[in-house]
C-alpha cells in the first residue's frame, strides 16, 4: 500500500537523515529487536556452546564501536547498526558498511577475546609461548590501528584478508577462535600448509575442552562497560565528522529547529520532584492536545484531519527524541503558539502541497 503523501513528507529519507545526523547519540532510541543482532547473537550463543563453551556467557551492549573491555567478557556493539539509516550515514561519512556476514564475524572475534579474557589465557606459559606473548598482554597493545604485517607469513590465520592477527597476540587468538569456531570452515583442510595457525587452531580446540565445562575465573562487571550509547552526548554528526550540510535543501519535513524554538531543553540542577512539578514533557503537552488540535484545525483550515494529525505525529517523534520541556506556567501561552504553527503549516500544505517553504 502506497504511503499517503503527507507521511511521505514528513517522514522522508533526507528528513529522517537530516533528523539522525543532529540527534544526540544518547537521545538515539536503539533496541536488539528487529535488527540482525537479534538473530546473530542466538547463534553464535549457539555455536559456542555446540564448540564446547557451556559456562561463558557474555554480555552485549550498544557503544560507539566494536570490541571487547580489556579483561572483561563484555562485548561492545557499534550504534551505527542499529537502525538502516544509520548505516547508510555511516557508509556515507565514514567509508565503509558491515554485512550481516561481517557482524557474525565480527561477533565471533569478539567472543573469542571474551573467551580469552574470562579464563585469563594471557598468564598460562603454553599460550604465551604459542602466541608469542612479550610482557604485559594488555599493555603492550598497539594504541593505533596501524600494524606491520608479513603477507607471505602462514603463522597466522587470515580469514578476513586483512592480516588482523598480526596486530597483537590478543588479536591473534580472537582471529584464531573466530576460524575456529565458524561452521564450515574447515580449518584442519584448510590450514594444514600452515603449520604454526594450524598449532593455535589446534590449542584453540584443546584449551575449549578443557576450560569450557568450567566457570569463568573473572566475574562480569558492567561498571567496566565503555562508553554505552546512553551516555554519549555528541551527535552523531560530531561523531562522524560529517557535515549535514547538504541535507538541508532536500528535506521536506524537517521541524526540528521550529521545535527547539518553541520548546526547551531539560532543565538541569534541579531535582526529579521539582522537574516534573514545574516542567512538562512537549511531548506530552502536545499529546494532551492533539484530539483537540486535529478536529480545530482541520475544521478552520479546510482540509482533511490526516494532515493536521500525521503533522502533530511527526511533532511528538522529534520532540521526545529532542528531549523538549516546557514550564507548567507556560501552557497556555505554548498551546497559543503551537496552535499557530500547525495551523500555518496545513494552510501552507493546503496552498501548495508542501508543509515547510
């Protein structure tokens, strides 16, 4: 079914583009459901324990990238793909976009360094020895994502091409595990020209027999947890360097600045009681009022109560996403002026089937 042509307005890609690049990253609304995470997390859960790992149970979060806290099996997942937009703007500014085979991956690395962490591999001389662990295991790690590497060495595996397990002995069992772990791989056939991968496949298998019946040596901490997305007050066009610039002559329902005029920011230093008896959500305000805005204003303007009601639809989303307030003190004079404003952007959608000039 075909979406109506006031929604198709103010709910336009560029306009939710647009919106996305100037929300705060905290303000983001990001769930688990109805994302590939939903499904990939299930069975790589599943994959380790088939491969043996019955006790390790890590826990995920939404950060600002991909990784594992050092020491903690407790896993970071990138917002950016959370939501299909912000892929496409990730892509768009940052240069690159993850597949749904890219995340299986990715989230399989990351387990094998959850894997590494909880049984604390790094202190056991066998895999020191192996991987060629030189002083401290974490501190040691390069503070750059640059990295020499050797393409001809067949000390490493390579799944991804990029010679990642070359990095640091941390990134060369978490590369290792994830060849390991993967159906299908093969690794035995595929691996047997290799002779040193080939040995820290095979104590990758080894070390899972041994330790994953048992519990974890370190107990999850999520006080550890790095930057969780809710925390984060850049937006995200602070966080990709991006410039929404050229956005801005392509929207067709961007309210946003209108809204951040007429409404205002949580207050701050003050506290929880004296907020909610002084102050309102606008959210909420226009809720309250929406029935009555609708039949009014379609009545006095002259046109069909869908475009007055997706119009005060499109309010309600930004201003809870804005996190907009206004004081108790002020409703009457709000309710003044928002009424204007919806009621100038239906004559103007009336006039000349678009609500903004």
């Amino acid at each position: 079914m075909a979406m109506r042509r006031t929604r198709e307005l103010l709910f336009q890609t560029d306009t939710l583009k647009l919106e996305l690049l100037n929300t705060p990253i905290n303000q983001l609304d990001l769930k688990f459901e109805d994302t590939i995470f939903a499904q990939a997390i299930p069975l790589v859960k599943e994959e380790l324990r088939r491969a043996g790992v019955r006790k390790l149970e890590p826990v995920f979060y939404i950060s600002t990238g991909y990784g594992c806290i050092a020491g903690q099996p407790i896993i970071s997942l990138g917002f950016y793909d959370f939501h299909p937009l912000l892929k496409e703007l990730n892509e768009e500014f940052r240069g690159w976009r993850y597949s749904d085979a890219d995340i299986f991956d990715l989230l399989r690395h990351e387990c094998g360094h959850a894997f590494c962490y909880a049984y604390k591999l790094y202190r056991r001389r066998d895999f020191r020895e192996l991987f060629n662990v030189r002083g401290h295991f974490f501190n040691t790690y390069p503070e750059r994502d640059e990295y020499r590497y050797n393409p001809w060495s067949r000390s490493y595996v390579n799944p991804n091409g990029d010679y990642y397990a070359q990095k640091h002995p941390d990134e060369d069992f978490a590369e290792t595990f994830t060849v390991w772990l993967t159906p299908r791989s093969n690794w035995q056939r595929v691996y047997r020209h290799y002779p040193t991968a080939l040995k820290k496949l095979r104590f990758t298998d080894r070390v899972v027999k041994e330790l994953g019946v048992c519990p974890p040596l370190v107990e999850v901490d999520e006080s550890w947890m790095l930057e969780p997305y809710t925390e984060v007050k850049l937006t995200v066009a602070q966080f990709m360097k991006a410039k929404p610039n050229r956005y801005y002559h392509k929207v067709t329902g961007y309210v946003d600045p209108d809204l951040k005029e007429m409404f205002r920011p949580q207050p701050q230093r003050c506290t929880r009681r004296e907020l909610f008896s002084r102050f309102m959500r606008a959210e909420a305000f226009i809720k309250a009022h929406k029935q009555l805005l609708i039949s009014r204003i379609a009545y006095w303007v002259s046109v069909d109560s869908v475009v007055v009601f997706d119009l005060l639809d499109k309010l309600i989303t930004r201003a809870r996403a804005l996190n907009l307030w206004l004081e108790k003190a002020q409703e009457e004079k709000k309710l003044i002026e928002l009424t204007t404003y919806v009621a100038a952007l239906c004559t103007r959608y009336k006039n000349t089937g678009q609500y903004l000039a």
